[in-house]
C-alpha cells in the first residue's frame, strides 16, 4: 500500500519527555536538561548533534510542557529582518517565549548578533539546533550566554524500540501485517538517524502498494534503498549532508569515498558549479599555502 505524505517520521514525533526516545544523560530520569524543563526554568541552549537525533522534536516538547509562546526560523530561510520580527512579538508576550532556530550555525555573524540583545534580556529564550560544532560556527558573545548540550546517534536499542512503534502504528491505522524478519540493513542505512530509518521503512512500504503483508529483510532493504538512493532534496537537508561528506573525504585523503559522495551528487543531478565552488573552497581554505597549486586546479576545474 501508499502511505500518505504527510512523512512516517512527522506522525511517530513525540509529543512528551517520556515518549522522547534516547539522549538519556540529558532527559533521562534525574538528568541535568530534564530537572531544568521539569523546573520550569530552562537557559538559553545550543543542541548539538547529528540529523535524525531529535533537536527539533525536543525543541517542541520544551516549549509544550512550558506552555510558552514558541517561534521557529530556519537559518537557511530566515535573516535579521525575520529574527526582529519575532523579537517584537516576543516583547508583546506577557510569557516568557522560545525562539526555536534550526540550522544556527548557517546564520550570519550578524545575523547572530541581532540575537544577543534579547537573548541577554529573556525576551526570548533561545533555543539554536546545529549539527556542526558550535565554538567554531556560534560567536562567542552568542556562546556564552548558551547551555551547549550534546545529542548523540540513536543507540541499537532505540531504533529496535523505534522499529516496533513504527510496526505497531502501520498495522493498526492502515491493516497490513508488517513482519520485520531482520533489522540489520535498516540499522545500517540508518547509522543512528530516526529519520532515515523510518523513511526507509516508507520507502519499502511504498515500493509494495497493492500487498497487505510486507516482509522487511536485509535483501528487499537494500533492494528497495539502492533504487531511491539518487532520490536526492537539493534545497534540504540531504543536499548540505552529501557535499559536507565529499568534503571531509577530500580533506581526509580518501579518493574511494570522495568518488562515492561525488557519484551519489551526479547522480542526482546537482549542478556542477555548486560542487566545483565548494572545491574552490577547499583548495583556499583547507590546503592554502601547503600546495598553492591546489587553487589553481580547482580553478580550472570550475572554468
């Protein structure tokens, strides 16, 4: 059968500390970020850690159990006029409100800067979600006044738990009989993400929309994942996850992984210039004066 579209990962979202799966030395019972909600009194914060780990998710229980006022911008989308914005309808709020930035470490160095006022404030209470370390790509004015806490990749035992909720909730909203015969293709295609281990489970779903029963194992896994492997979101996250691997392969010399990240964007169809200019950047940045040829071979690259 076809699920719908709204995405698998968007109806399984938690909705209260207790359904939060994972990040235990952070919301597990007596830990430090949990005594902080359930006080009522959270710090401005900086979530750091890998996609699919539960930032944003986490964002919006916060700001449900506080019952208080909740805006979220996107970096990618949104710039100073937009942070001001929010910072005026914040000061018209009698409760303290959560600003919700995804993607913080893509703002500005001035785009950061309009934050710090209100942030110093309590006009609003930040909450920034970054998956790139933050002392290099938040400003240290913006830091300091930040609780830096780090998320970590789901655990086997949370994608198993992830797995069963995910097989439970088919079953009864849509009556088919999803048996999940083995988990090891899955956990690996996921490495630690919810997200793309429930989007491989739509996928295989999706794959067999006249059948009633599915049978989930490593062969159809793969089978089903290596089709939709050039299925590719250019102005999403996936789009900024492949050419951030194709740049750390370059700059950990590993030619057989840089090929592989650059296959994966050729197939897909991302334009030439973008990876070509990220080359650029990697030639001047990243190689500079240890080979001053590497500019120009980048360069002629691009032309």
């Amino acid at each position: 059968m076809e699920l719908p579209q709204i995405p698998l990962a968007e109806r399984l979202r938690p909705q209260n500390l207790d359904e939060y799966l994972g990040q235990d030395h952070l919301i597990g019972k007596g830990a430090i970020l949990r005594k902080a909600i359930e006080s009522g009194n959270i710090p401005s914060m900086i979530l750091w850690g890998p996609p699919g780990v539960g930032k944003t998710t986490l964002a919006h229980i916060i700001s449900e159990q506080l019952n208080r006022p909740f805006y979220t911008l996107s970096a990618i989308s949104s710039g100073v006029k937009d942070v001001r914005a929010v910072i005026s309808k914040a000061q018209q709020s009698a409760n303290h409100a959560i600003l919700f930035i995804d993607e913080i470490h893509r703002f500005s160095k001035s785009q950061q800067d309009s934050l710090l006022g209100a942030v110093e404030k309590g006009i609003v209470t930040l909450i920034g979600a970054t998956t790139e370390n933050p002392s290099f790509e938040v400003i240290s004015p913006l830091l300091s006044r930040c609780q830096v806490y780090i998320l970590k990749a789901f655990e086997k035992d949370n994608l198993i738990t992830l797995l069963d909720k995910a097989k439970n909730y088919l079953e009864e909203k849509y009556n088919i009989a999803l048996k999940i015969k083995e988990t090891d293709a899955l956990l690996r295609i996921s490495g630690g993400d919810a997200r793309k281990l429930l989007n491989a489970i739509e996928l295989i779903i999706n794959a067999s929309p006249a059948e009633k029963s599915i049978v989930i194992d490593n062969k159809s896994t793969t089978a089903v994942i290596q089709e939709n492997l050039a299925m590719y979101d250019k102005g999403g996250e996936m789009h900024y996850d492949v050419i951030s691997a194709f740049i750390k392969s370059l700059r950990g010399s590993d030619p057989n992984a840089s090929v592989y990240w650059l296959a994966r964007m050729v197939a897909a169809g991302e334009d030439p210039k973008f990876i070509a200019r990220r080359m650029l950047i990697l030639a001047s940045e990243d190689i500079g004066n240890a080979n001053p040829n590497a500019i120009l071979l980048a360069n002629a690259c691009f032309d």
